[in-house]
C-alpha cells in the first residue's frame, strides 16, 4: 500500500510542470493549433538552412545560380493575386460566423451567409483559376526567353523549368482554397498539412540533392505537394466543396463594391513594405561597397525573422477575430486581443533580447563572425525598430479584422520617409545613419499617427 501510494506521488509530482505548461500555455491563448503554426515556421527556418548548406556542398556554382534565380522568378507569382490572399479569410470569415459544419460534412446555417460564401468561393476558385494559367503561361515563356539569353553549358535547366512554372501555377489555384478554408476557420488542418508538406518537402529534396536530381529538386516536391493537398482536401471535404457548390446565389459578395476596396489598399501597403525592405541593402552596396551591404543584409534577414516568429503566433488566430467581428462581440474580441498581442510581444521582445546578446557576445570577444554583421548598436536599434514595427502589425491585424484597411496613405508617406530617411542618411553615415533615420520616423510619425487612427476607427466602428 505504501509502495503504491509513494508510485502515486511520485506520478503527481512529475505531471505537475505539464500541469503548469498546459495552464500557461492556455492563459496566453497558444492552442494546438498555434503551436503547430509556430513548428511550421520554426522548420521553414531549420530546413532553409540545412537546404542551402546541402546546395552549397552539392551544386556547382552554376547551378546554385539557376537554383536560386528559380526560386525569384516564381516569386514573382505574388502579381497574379494582386493582394486577394490577404482579403480571403477576413471575408470568409465574416460569413462563417453565422454558418457551421453539419454532422454529414456540408455547411449549414444562415441561408443569406450561406449565399455570400458560397459566391465568395466561387469567385476565388475563378479568380485562382485565372491566375494559376496566367502564371503558367507567363512565368513559363518568361523564364525560358530569360534562362535562353545566359544559359550556361552542362546545365539542363530547360525541363526543369517548364515542369516546375507548370506545377507552381496549378499550386497557385491550392493556394486560394487553403485560403478560403482557413477563413471558414478549417484552421488545424491547414497549419497541420502546411507543416506535413513543408517536412515531406524538405526531406525529399535533401534526398534529390544526394541522389544528383540537379534542379528537378525544384520540381518533384511541389508536385508532391501538389498531390498531397488535392487528395488530403477532396477527402475531408469534398462534401463541404459540394454543399456550397449546390447553394443558389440570392445573395452575394461583390468584388467592386465590396472586396476591391480593402484590395487595392492592401497592396498599396505591401508595396510599401516592400519598397523598404528592397532598398536597405542596395543603397549600402552603392555608397559604401559589398563588405557593407554584406553585413547590413545579413543582420536584416536575421532580424526580420524576428516578427515573423511572433505573428504566427497569431496567424492561426486571424478567422476567430474576424468572427469576433462579423458577430460584433466587441469586449471579448478586445479581451482576446489583448492577451495574443502580450504573447506576440513577449515573443518578439525574448528574440530581439537573444539576437542582441548574441551579437555583442560576437563583438566582445572579438569572433571572426562579428565582421560579418553589423555593430551591437546598429543592431540594437534595428532590434527596437522591429519591435516597434511590431505593435504596429498588430493594429493593423485588428483593424484589418473588419475587413478595412485606414493606414494605407500613413504606410505610403512612412514609407517615403523612410525611403528618403535610408537614401540621405544611409550614403552619408553608413548602415547607422539609415538605421537612425528609419527608426526616427517610425517612431515619430508612424507609430503616433497609426495609434492615432487605431483609437478613433475603433470606437467608430464598434459604436455604429
């Protein structure tokens, strides 16, 4: 009895630290679903790594080159959604917060609800269909006129090419399903095949890199994925696809009134961001050479990282917000986002606090390495500029949630500025001059102002 008793408390005592993991990790709202989120990228980050030291070992330098020119053009299919990724769970959201999965699998509730999403959805598929051919014809005869003028002798980059822009163009028309499910808030099975895809990828390519597959590693996963989604999708919802595929249109969601609108300013604000974060490294580069621009680019792509890890955090979170919204539960959304956005922040603020002790550890002890980024200073007001960049995203989260976007106009003029900030400063005083002046209007113009605006629309939207 005494032996069985003592079995008992040792037991108790060992569960007690997952007792407290489990609570904590509930108090800051980080469910299954987040934590899946959080390995994906964690593993996109690892596998990146070990994939560009396997090419490194493996590959000529040539066809490192063609690997990663692939790579950019396909990149450049982001064109063919002119920002829609970004708008199809807010939407969809907004609708399913009236509608739910029934016991046989096919949506039920709401019959306007019903009308709008099924509408929604049959737009998306048209919209990604049209995309997804326009990439294929597109990037196809572009990267073969491309990869024709410079082709370099012993490699075969002809059908590789063809198949991958192919593959890549039928993977773009996935893309907006994945979308349109995670706004219907199918939330663990997106984050649970994106992070069975990303793992079954990278393990295919290392396979491919030691098997000599040369550039069709680019080729064989994605069609994999590819297979993968389809099959994984038309077994679990085929009946959801098909009850939405049978509703008659009384009501819809219009593009031009409704969706283009908050589009068009979606992508004025991505290219915004986009505009910044191109031009850092190149105005080095110009004014004070590649040892420079070397190491501002390094410590950029380090640090960038750093949002990133704590907005998946929340990515997974983005439809139950919006839900929030459409069902105008506005204290328990305003409570909700107050505890995610502290779990974001802690998150944020424990990576920035890592980089920056790893940095001055470098420079202390004089490592070989510490020539290769910028100094602890520069880093440490780059590390506080994300942070602040940081809070920022997360408003626009928020206010995104209803489906608006009023910070377009500030992230052009924040983004001028700082253009001009990184130009003017950044040819004169080096990677500290550009980090001092981008710093400088974030805090002095973008932050006041987006709080500004953030406060106001909030109370008038919540009041109407």
């Amino acid at each position: 009895m005494n032996g069985t008793g003592m079995v008992l408390r040792v037991c108790a005592a060992l569960s007690q630290p997952l007792v407290f993991l489990r609570q904590l990790l509930h108090r800051l709202e980080i469910d299954r679903t987040a934590i899946i989120a959080g390995m994906g990228r964690g593993w996109q980050v690892l596998s990146g790594f070990v994939t560009m030291l396997l090419i490194v070992s493996f590959f000529t330098k040539e066809m490192q080159g063609y690997y990663y020119t692939f790579a950019t053009l396909m990149s450049l299919q982001f064109i063919a959604e002119i920002g829609l990724g970004h708008v199809i769970v807010q939407f969809a959201s907004h609708e399913w917060a009236k509608l739910t999965i029934n016991n046989t699998g096919k949506v039920s509730g709401e019959p306007i609800a019903q009308s709008r999403l099924a509408s929604f959805m049959r737009f998306i598929l048209a919209w990604y269909s049209i995309g997804a051919l326009a990439s294929i014809v597109g990037l196809g005869a572009g990267g073969y006129l491309f990869f024709s003028q410079s082709s370099s002798a012993g490699v075969d980059w002809y059908w590789p090419w063809i198949f991958m822009s192919t593959v890549t163009g039928l993977y773009f028309l996935v893309i907006g399903v994945l979308g349109f499910l995670e706004g219907c808030n199918q939330v663990a099975f997106v984050y649970r095949y994106r992070l069975i895809q990303g793992v079954a990828s990278s393990a295919i390519v290392w396979l491919l890199i030691f098997l000599g597959a040369g550039l069709w590693i680019t080729v064989i996963p994605a069609a994999m994925g590819l297979v993968l989604a389809a099959v994984l999708m038309l077994r679990r919802y085929r009946t959801f696809f098909a009850s939405l595929f049978t509703v008659a249109i009384s009501n819809r969601i219009h593009w031009k009134e409704e969706i283009w609108p908050f589009q068009w300013r979606i992508v004025i604000s991505l290219l915004s961001g986009l505009f910044i974060n191109s031009l850092f490294t190149p105005v080095m580069f110009h004014y004070h050479g590649a040892v420079i621009a070397g190491q501002t680019g390094l410590t950029l792509a380090v640090i960038t990282n750093l949002p990133v890890m704590g907005l998946v955090l929340i990515q997974p979170k983005l439809p139950l917000i919006a839900m929030m919204v459409a069902a105008k539960d506005y204290e328990r959304l305003d409570r909700f986002f107050r505890k995610i956005s502290i779990t974001v922040l802690s998150v944020g603020f424990l990576g920035a606090c890592a980089v920056f002790i790893v940095v001055y550890w470098l420079y202390a002890f004089g490592s070989g390495y510490s020539s290769r980024i910028l100094s602890p200073l520069a880093t440490g007001l780059l590390l506080l500029m994300i942070m602040v960049r940081l809070v920022l995203q997360l408003q626009r989260v928020y206010l995104h949630a209803h489906k608006k976007e009023p910070l377009m106009w500030l992230s052009v003029a924040a983004g001028l500025a700082m253009g001009l900030s990184i130009w003017q400063l950044g040819s004169r005083y080096a990677a500290m001059g550009a980090v001092s002046g981008c710093l400088a209007v974030t805090l002095l113009i973008e932050l006041p102002w987006s709080s500004k605006i953030f406060s106001r629309k909030r109370q008038e939207w919540h009041n109407e």
